[in-house]
C-alpha cells in the first residue's frame, strides 16, 4: 500500500509539473508580436484581465488595435486542399511573345527557384540575348528568402540585397546567397501594379536595385513590411507586422513608381497575360 501510495503521489507531482509547464497561450502569442513591430501592442495583463484564457479574445484584441494586423480562418485540411497546396505552381504562365520571353510569377512557392530557372532556360540556349518581361502584377507576396533566392537569378549573390527593421532593434541586413552568376544578364522588364506588394514589391526594388530592372505599370500597394502567422488556435491564426522591408536606396511605402507608367485595360489580375 505505501509503495502504490509513494508511486501515485510520484504521478501526481509530475502531472502536476507538466500543466504548470504547458505553455500559457496568449503569453506565447504576446511574446511573439513583442518580437515583430509591436508599436501598438496592448499590454499582456490587459489582455488577460479581459479576455481570460481565451487565445483569439486576445488576438482580437490586438487586430483591434493594429491596423496592420488581422485574424485569419484556417480551413480544414482536407484532401482537395492538400493537392492544391501541392499542385499551386509559383508560375502561371511563360511563353515567348515578339521574341521576348514573357513570365508571371504571382507566387513564391517552395519550388520558385527552380520553376524561374526553367523559365528563364529557353533564354539561355536561344541566339541572341532577347529581353525577358517578369509579370509580378499578380504577386501579393510571400516568404521573403525564397524570394530572394529567385531574385538571385538575376543577380547573383549580393551581400546586402534587403534591410530588415523592427520596432525597437537595430536594422539587419540579408544576402542573396546564390552560388552562381545571373542566369539571366540581358534586358529585364518587370510589370508591377495595384496588386503587387510585399515581398513581391521587395523583388522589383531588388531587381530595379541590382539587376537594372524597368518598371513598367502602376504604382504598387505600399505594404512596406513582411508579417508572421502566429498560431492562436486549431482554427485561427494571427498576421502580425513583422519587421520593414527596403531595399538599400529603395523604399515603397507609399508603393513603387513605374519607370514607364502604363494603365490597365484589363482587370488586375488578368488571366490572359496581356
């Protein structure tokens, strides 16, 4: 009796230490905004005095008061989705048109540089150096390395490609990290739009910055920084501001300016390239 005693009271105990060790959620989901541009962040007993130990009370209550910020559903994982997450290809179209080679890259998938590269490999084996058009209109953003690695493509490494700040840190700087020279060298035209933002406005400023990309279009969204999904429950996820994006010399706050202006006769979005 007093060893199954001895051997509950052990059980006990370390039930016990496991809840006070489970993590306490809405300090989790503080603590990681605290990390991003946290200028507006309620504080953490307030959040709790109001809302308890309810993680998407509190979530909303930090979109309440960052406007940059909002709650997002996550759907079901189910088997159409899984296949359509796997099928999603970062580009939607490349053809050749008047002897330019025509591109939309409207998402950077894991398989971006890859897909460029095959793009742009028609470029390479054709005679002469024809100018290839990079449709980003269409591209609201995304992972911000693999949109470095498909910048890379045309640059080739370069040590301070983006300045990365957050609120309250010093600015760091990130590198295209590529192990080979430009794939592509010629002319570069690059289409941007209302559409274009984030780290798709980060790709034409690097690409205007580095590889002497024109931009050709209208002025760009202006969504200056990069966000960080930060789990709140099975069904909700938070977008919280992470950190400012710029390319040295190149800020898009207010959106990017068109080297050439150009007006759209077609929707936003088009779904024929023109």
């Amino acid at each position: 009796m007093r060893i199954w005693l001895a051997l509950l009271t052990i059980a006990t105990s370390l039930v016990a230490g496991q809840a006070l060790a489970l993590p306490d959620r809405i300090g989790r989901i503080w603590q990681l905004a605290q990390q991003g541009m946290a200028e507006n962040l309620p504080p953490l007993e307030e959040l709790k005095n109001r809302c308890g130990a309810d993680a998407v009370c509190a979530a909303q209550r930090i979109v309440d008061v960052e406007p940059r910020a909002w709650l997002q559903r996550v759907p079901a994982p189910d088997t159409n989705r899984i296949r359509l997450q796997k099928r999603t290809a970062s580009i939607s179209r490349a053809e050749w048109r008047g002897g330019r080679r025509y591109i939309r890259l409207s998402y950077f998938g894991r398989m971006v540089q890859t897909e460029l590269r095959e793009a742009l490999l028609p470029v390479a084996v054709k005679g002469g150096v024809p100018e290839v058009v990079l449709d980003l209109r269409c591209n609201s953003g995304g992972d911000v390395e693999r949109m470095l690695s498909a910048a890379g493509l045309f640059t080739g490494p370069i040590e301070q490609a983006l300045i990365l700040k957050t609120a309250g840190s010093a600015s760091r700087s990130l590198p295209i990290t590529a192990d080979h020279s430009p794939v592509f060298s010629g002319r570069l035209t690059v289409r941007i739009g209302p559409g274009t933002a984030s780290s798709g406005e980060a790709l034409a400023a690097v690409l205007k910055k580095f590889a002497n990309a024109r931009l050709i279009g209208s002025r760009t969204r202006g969504k200056s920084y990069s966000q960080q999904v930060i789990p709140v429950s099975q069904r909700w996820h938070l977008l919280y501001p992470q950190a400012n994006l710029r390319v040295p010399g190149v800020d898009w706050e207010n959106g990017l300016v068109p080297d050439v202006p150009r007006g759209e006769t077609e929707s936003a979005c088009p779904d024929n390239g023109a």
